[in-house]
C-alpha cells in the first residue's frame, strides 16, 4: 500500500510536524485506531496516550509522539491532530520525566483545595502514563 | 536666563534619556519579531479548531440540549468583560486605548441596565479600572516578569471563565485586546466568547463537499462538542494574548521611536541656545575688556 496520508500534528503554540506518511495509530477515547489514506471521515477525541506515525506500514513506527488533550480530524487524505500537549517520546529524557512525576505526586501531597488536587492528581497520571509509554 | 553651567546640565540630561529610549525601541524590535512568530506560530491550530468547530456546530445549533457555551443560557442580564492589557507602560496610547474601549462598552451596557463584571489580565488594565470601577472587577491576572505569553498564560484565563459561566455568574462574555496590525497600527478589538461566535465555513475548504453527514463521530458530536467548546475558548484568550503580546511590542517600538526623535529635536534646540549664550559671554568680555583699554 503505498498511498500516504498528509499528517499534521499542531500544538497551541506551534505546528509541531506535517509529513506525508502511511499511516497513524490514534488512541481516541474509544479505542485504539489505525487510520490509512481513504479512512472514512471521522473526528475524534483522545486519551493522554501515545501516537504512532509510520511512514511506511509495517515494522517499527517512525515517529512516536506522546500527546495530552485533544481531538483528531480525518478527512479522506489527511489527517490533523490537535493536541494541547504533544512531547515527541525520541527528545525525551527518562530520568528528567520521572523527576517530573516525582514532583507532580508532591503537588498532589500538597494540593490544599478539591480543585488543585485533581488537577494535580491528572497531572500526575498522565505523566505516569506517559513514563510507563517510554519504558 | 539659564547659565552655561545649567544648559550643559540639561543637555547630558536629555541625551542619557535619549540613550535610553533608544534601547528600548531596539529591545522591543527584537522582542516583536519573537512575538509575531508567535502569533503565526498559533495560527494554524486556531485556524484547523474553527473549521472543525464550524462543521460540527452547524448541525447542533437548533437542537433543544445545545451546549450552554455555544448558545447561551438564554439569558442578556450579566455581562463579563474581560480586559487584557499588558504588564508594563511605556507602549504609547496601547493600554489606554484597550482601557478607554472596555470602558465604552461597560457604560453602554450600564444605560441598559445590564450588570457589567470586569476580568482583567495584566497589570495597567487592572491599575486603570481599578480608579473607577474597582467594585465591577471580580478577578484579575497578572504575569509579572514575563518572557514569553505562552498557552500556560491562557489556560488559567479560560478555567476561570469556564467556572464563573457554569456557576452562572454571568450570562455574555466578550473580551477586549489590540489586534495586530502592523508596528504602527494596533486595533482595539471586542471579541465575543460567550456565546461561542462559530466562524461560517470558509468557502472552498476542504470540509466543502464532503458534508458533515458522511462525518463519523467518536464519540458522538454533542460530547465532542462539549469537549471541544472549552478548549475553543481557551484558544481564543490564547490567540488574544499572543496578539495582545505582538501590538505591545510594536506599540512600544513607535512609541520609543518618537521619544528618541523628540530628544534629538530638544538636544538640537539646547545645543543652538547654549552656543549662543557662550558667544553672548565672550563678546560681554571682550567689550569689557576692550573699552577698558580704551578707558587708559
């Protein structure tokens, strides 16, 4: 299968990656998917998870990037992404993550209202989540 | 008639503000130039939000349970205005200018009879409301020290929005900012945010022709929609910031601009004076002396 799909993964602040590629794994809400060009038109919501993008199908994916809060847009060819927090997993740096879970899980200690503790506490799962993706 | 003494005074003076308004113009050159990247930076997120936010709500407008974000609460009676500004003076009329436009709006709503609260963010606005409608202001944001207004900026803003709209403390939200037009023209612009204002399809787009019946939804489009309303807000204080953060620079830029020029004209005008008074004095002593050999 050679036709690609035109990706773009987009931040708030920044474009964050555009390529053509074969395909992307999505972890949407409900579930898991592999979108491959000629997907049937879909939007989606995502869970705090790990996107896989292949530039060529099969064998190991090219890109992996961790993304937090958002929604995905597929339209035929194309492929958007918008995510609120995106960390590609290659420019991530182990021990400095585990230091930030570590003080995410202090925040949570310290939290002094409802609201600040569950936000911490999201946080800190999320963070966990994206830990546990890299090892 | 100034001394030679107090004229150099004077003009040293003028000159090491002079230096100093220079440098400030420079900094807010390159400091601009990061701004507006950032601006551009943000555009294509805003931009993908809006078409995917256009053809979603289309179909769920006039449906009975629409989101409250989207289409009000029925409701005109409270109006929150938002007022962002920037943290520190020295930008020309942009602090005012946003100030003086928020203050229209906040009167014209008075005479109707609306209740007006005030939601600032940065310091001048806060400072400048806070003279005459210090009891309207329920919240205000500041980020002292600042580099770089940035998505962290713009989720606090928007939670409290969010929190205030759900507990029904207002029922109309609209913010102010200065859009950025070029380094010399920044407009003061009212945005609405609650009611969502859902931007019409772009012609052409690519969401044209394919319809938003053949469109899947996982989950379904309310709870998309749902989901997505706040995080369009969010956007929108985020797009409003980073604007906001461009037009200050650029106003300072000019602003520093004149200052320098005005400095060179009076450095200029002191210079002329003070070399007139030095030959006024040396043709005083010569004539002394002069007429005292003549006197011999």
């Amino acid at each position: 299968m050679a036709d690609t799909l035109s990706f773009e993964l987009v931040s708030p602040d920044r474009l964050l990656m555009s390529a053509d590629v074969e395909a992307v794994m999505v972890p949407g809400t409900e579930g898991d998917m592999t979108v491959m060009a000629g997907h049937m038109p879909l939007i989606s919501t995502l869970r705090p998870a790990v996107v896989d993008v292949y530039a060529t199908w099969g064998g190991a994916p090219s890109t992996r990037i961790f993304v937090r809060g958002g929604f995905v847009d597929v339209t035929g060819d194309r492929v958007t992404l918008l995510a609120e927090q995106a960390t590609d997993l290659a420019e991530l740096d182990r021990a400095a993550l585990a230091q930030q879970v570590r003080n995410a899980a202090e925040d949570v200690s310290l939290a002094k209202t409802d609201q600040e503790r569950a936000r911490a506490q999201a946080l800190h799962d999320s963070l966990n989540e994206l830990l546990s993706a890299v090892e | 008639m100034a001394s030679l003494k107090d004229l150099r005074n004077r003009i040293n003076s003028v000159k090491s503000t002079q230096k100093i308004t220079r440098a400030m113009q420079m900094v807010a050159a390159s400091k601009l130039r990061r701004a507006q990247e950032a601006v551009e930076a943000g555009r294509p997120y805003a931009q993908r939000m809006e078409t995917v936010l256009a053809s979603l709500a289309g179909s769920l407008l006039d449906q009975p349970g629409a989101p409250g974000l989207l289409v009000g609460n029925g409701k005109d009676d409270v109006h929150l205005i938002v007022v962002a500004t920037a943290e520190r003076g020295l930008c020309g009329a942009f602090n005012s200018s946003i100030v003086r436009a928020a203050i229209q709006k906040i009167e014209l709503l008075k005479r109707q009879g609306k209740t007006v609260k005030i939601l600032t963010v940065g310091r001048k606005g806060a400072i400048q409301l806070r003279r005459n409608y210090g009891n309207l202001i329920v919240d205000s944001f500041e980020f002292p020290g600042l580099r770089q207004v940035g998505f962290a900026q713009a989720l606090p803003v928007a939670e409290r929005i969010l929190a205030m709209f759900e507990a029904g403390e207002f029922d109309v939200c609209s913010l102010f900012y200065n859009r950025f037009q070029s380094v010399i023209s920044q407009i003061v612009t009212e945005i609405q945010l609650i009611p969502a204002q859902i931007p019409e399809l772009p012609a052409g787009s690519l969401n044209e022709g394919l319809g938003l019946a053949v469109y899947e939804f996982e989950p379904d489009e309310e709870t998309i929609l749902r989901e997505l309303l706040p995080r369009n807000l969010t956007v929108q204080v985020l797009r409003a910031l980073l604007e906001n953060a461009a037009s200050e620079q650029g106003a300072r830029m000019s602003a520093m601009d004149n200052a320098t020029r005005n400095a060179g004209d009076l450095i200029n005008g002191l210079t002329l004076t003070y070399n007139r008074t030095r030959q006024a004095v040396i043709t005083t002593e010569l004539i002394e002396i002069i007429s005292g050999a003549e006197a011999l």
